[in-house]
C-alpha cells in the first residue's frame, strides 16, 4: 500500500461522504469496509493488512490518524511529532523514529487543532504554545509556527490506564520497599511532601503513587496545566484546571488563581501537579496555614537545586527578602524525593531529605535515604536507596497520628549528613 494510494482512497471516500459528522463510527466503518473492499488493489492482501486499511482510514476521520495505533501500543510511552515528516516514540525507555507521516503540514494542524478543541483550548500563531490531554489522561503539548521552525510540533506523554502503585514502583527497583513503607507513613502523617527530578524523571507517576496513601476520609484539592492525577482512593476529590486566554486575550485562569481559590473549599489537602513561577508562593502559603499533607512537584536537578529553584519562583512575583522566602520554604516543605533518570535510562528515587530548618541563612537537610550504586550488569546500574542512618528529626506529626516518634530513629553514624542545601 502506497501513501499516494491510500491518500486517493481517503479522498474518494471522502468525496461520497456528505454527512460524515452525522453518522455513527459503526456506519462510517461498515461504509469504510464496502469501499475498500471493492478496490482492485487491496484484492492481494491479506485479511489482516485489509483490516489495517481500513482501521487507517476511519483513524484519519474520526480518529487521530497516523497517530491512533500509536497511542493505541501500550507499549509506548511518548510519541514525540517534530513535523509533518517526522515521528519519534520512546518505547522501554528508547527512543527511535518510525517510518510514519502525515501526508501534509495541513493534516498534522488538523489533527492539533481537534485535540486542543476537545479541552476548550485554542492554539493559533498569537498563541502558539499549548498544553491538552487526549481522552485517554494523556498529555499533550503543542507549539506552532513561527515558535516551531520545522512546522507544528506536538508531544505526547502517555500514561497507564491503570496508574501505577508504590508497590509497583517498589517492583521496578526504582525505590526500596522500606523507604516505600517510610514514605507511607510521612503521607498519612501529614507531611508536606515535595518531589522534584528532571523531565521524564517520573514525577507525576511517583505523585500519582504517594497520593494513593491519603486518608479516604479527606477532602482533596488537586491543581495541574493539564489534569494527568489519577488519584482512586480519595471520594472527596475535587480536580482543577488551568485555562489559557482566549482569542481576546482574557479569562485565564493560572495555577497561582486556582490555589487561592482551592483554599477556600475547606480542603484537608492541597495537590498541585507541578509548580512553575509564581505561584510557589502561595503553595508555600498553603502549606503554612493549616493545610498540613500537602503535595507538589517541581524540576530540578537535585533536592539543592530544587530549593534554589523555589527561591526564584518566589521572587519573580514577590518583593521579598531572600531570607524570608527560605523561611518560608523551611517551614513549609517537611520532606524532599528527588527522583533521577540514571544513564542507563532507568528512573530511579534517588534521595529523600528532611528539612529541619534554618542555620546562618541556609535551609538545612538532614539526608534519610541516598541512592547507591553497586556496579553495572548487562547496561543496568545495580544499586539502590539505602538508609543514610540519620534520624528522622521531626517527628511531633508521626506521634499525632497515632505512630510511634521514635519509629524512625536511628543510630548516628560519624559523618551525619546534615547539610545546608
């Protein structure tokens, strides 16, 4: 089958086609069906490549065309376009190029345009860079021309139909099952807890797993660009999401108006899905009046970092002085996971630190878990969390919900890692 032929097929199919919107998918396939079937040149395929034919051309009407069996492959886990022409996926943690196009820039703009609209979402040369999600929770980012030299670019993060539990992640090597019980019980506890990493580092999938450990009896706010939380075990939950402006450009609604708004839904907890500018702020406020459980994330390239990183989004929308914005976050953040894409592609939780305060102007950390590696087997790092020995310092919230204060108290070791950040 070659793209001329079947760009012919579409087209004459489309052509008979006056009321395509009006019928049923079922109606459109058996239509699809007859037509293709009455094709001379399909006549010495198999069964199985016809009903491929078929299943591309009902995608390239009702579905997301070249795309479709792509989002389809359980498989793949990020479909990334870099134009009409070219087409990535990460498959298993690689990343290759597959030998599929659209047939043109216009098709691919068509296709954008379908999936941002199904979000009551607009992407135009004014406003040439969006976030959306498909049916299915999966991510979406679009930039357009002239931002995107190549023509329109659009990424896909896809995500499990079933989200993945602490207990799966524990399976994957990429956390200890005793920093899993350690984090579960910081949850349950009320912790404010932090998880910053890099892109593709696995954050929102580790949010998604430490949520599953709030109490089912709590109100929940989640806050996200583009709802992606899966969180099952929380009835009272209240999911909220950002809206770009419209053509005129007005009715925006940031992260930073949502979080102001959330703290007046009488939530015990407050979930934002990523914090990018200014709106650290008020997360940061949230933590410290009374919304104790909280949970953000954040990209950084360490739990150091991280905090640098807040300091800066702090102060981008507030004239503060920088000791108070890194008081602020020592007594708002109660524990940091940072997680890390290891060289050998694998996400890994690399440290997880308390803060235990302030000292000559710094936020300390007291390091509890740090990744270690034991050597490499067949390209995989060998390794993994290991206790550092350090107490856990805080523990007045573990005693108020009922679990011992002393649970996580350890023998010091010499060189304690107590450390500013």
């Amino acid at each position: 089958m070659t793209e001329q032929w079947f760009r012919q097929l579409r087209g004459e199919i489309r052509a008979g086609l006056d009321v395509t919107s009006s019928m049923s998918d079922s109606e459109l396939m058996e239509h699809i069906e007859l037509r293709v079937l009455r094709d001379k040149q399909v006549k010495d395929l198999t069964a199985a490549d016809k009903r491929k034919v078929v299943r591309r051309v009902y995608d390239s009407f009702r579905g997301l065309d070249v795309l479709q069996p792509l989002v389809e492959d359980k498989s793949i886990t990020e479909i990334m376009i870099n134009s009409h022409q070219e087409i990535f996926i990460e498959r298993k943690g690689h990343v290759s190029q597959i030998d599929m196009k659209f047939e043109s820039r216009e098709r691919l703009e068509d296709i954008i345009q379908s999936i941002v609209s199904a979000v009551n979402r607009v992407v135009n040369e004014s406003t040439p860079i969006v976030d959306a999600r498909l049916k299915d929770g999966s991510r979406v980012n679009v930039v357009l021309p002239p931002v995107a030299l190549k023509g329109p670019t659009m990424t896909i993060r896809k995500f499990p139909e079933q989200p993945m539990t602490m207990n799966d992640i524990v399976a994957t090597g990429s956390l200890s099952e005793e920093a899993a019980v350690f984090l579960q019980d910081l949850v349950r506890s009320k912790y404010n807890i932090f998880v910053s990493g890099g892109t593709g580092s696995g954050k929102t999938t580790f949010l998604n797993a430490l949520s599953q450990y709030i109490p089912s009896d709590e109100r929940v706010i989640t806050i996200e660009d583009s709802a992606e939380l899966q969180i099952t075990t929380v009835p009272n939950l209240v999911s909220l999401e950002t809206r770009n402006s419209n053509t005129e450009g007005k009715g925006e609604i940031s992260v930073r108006d949502l979080i102001r708004s959330s703290l007046r839904m009488r939530p015990n907890r407050v979930v934002v899905g990523e914090v990018r500018g200014q709106e650290a702020l008020d997360m940061l406020q949230a933590m410290n009046t009374g919304h104790d459980g909280s949970l953000s994330t954040g990209h950084a390239n360490s739990t150091s970092d991280m905090i640098s990183r807040l300091e800066t989004m702090v102060l981008s929308g507030a004239e503060l002085p920088i000791q108070v914005v890194r008081q602020q976050i020592s007594s708002a953040i109660d524990i940091f996971v940072h997680l890390s894409r290891l060289r050998d592609r694998s996400r890994r939780v690399t440290e997880i630190s308390e803060v235990i305060g302030m000292k000559d102007g710094e936020v300390i950390l007291n390091s509890i878990y740090g990744f270690r590696e034991t050597g490499e087997q067949g390209g995989r790092i060998l390794g993994g969390l290991v206790p550092t020995g350090n107490s856990l310092h805080h523990t007045s919230k573990l005693s108020m919900a009922g679990l011992p204060g002393n649970k996580y108290e350890r023998e010091r070791l010499p060189n304690e890692s107590s450390c500013p950040a």
